[in-house]
C-alpha cells in the first residue's frame, strides 16, 4: 500500500536559497540588481563581510529612507 510521506525536518530549499551570504563583489555582479541598487550597496555594505538578500534589499531601503528625509 501506499504510505503517507512524512515531511522533512530540514529547512525547504526557498529558505535554504534565501539564507544564503554573498559578498559585495558578488552582488557588484548581480544580474538581479538594478545599477542604481548595485551603487547603493557599493557604498553601504562593507568589503570583508556578507549578507543575505534580504539584508542587501534592507540597507537599500535604509539608504533610500535616509536620502528622502
């Protein structure tokens, strides 16, 4: 017979996919990033450390915020 298949423990591979850390060359190298976003990260983020997306898009918007005020 069939038998129900038991969900996984590990985390769903959109959030493995989100979790992950790039460097600020590698969002420098983007194809998802507009060049206005890229510069925007070129001046805020720092060189020797690394930041998921959802950290990249938080600093952009942070810069954006703080420009408009």
């Amino acid at each position: 017979m069939f038998t129900k298949k038991e969900p996984d423990s590990k985390k769903p591979e959109s959030q493995q996919i989100t979790n992950q850390r790039y460097s600020k060359a590698q969002f420098a190298e983007s194809r998802q990033l507009s060049w206005i976003e890229k510069d925007i990260l070129a001046a805020v983020l720092l060189e020797n450390e690394t930041y998921t997306i959802e950290e990249a898009q938080q600093h952009i918007k942070q810069f954006m915020n703080g420009e408009a005020q």
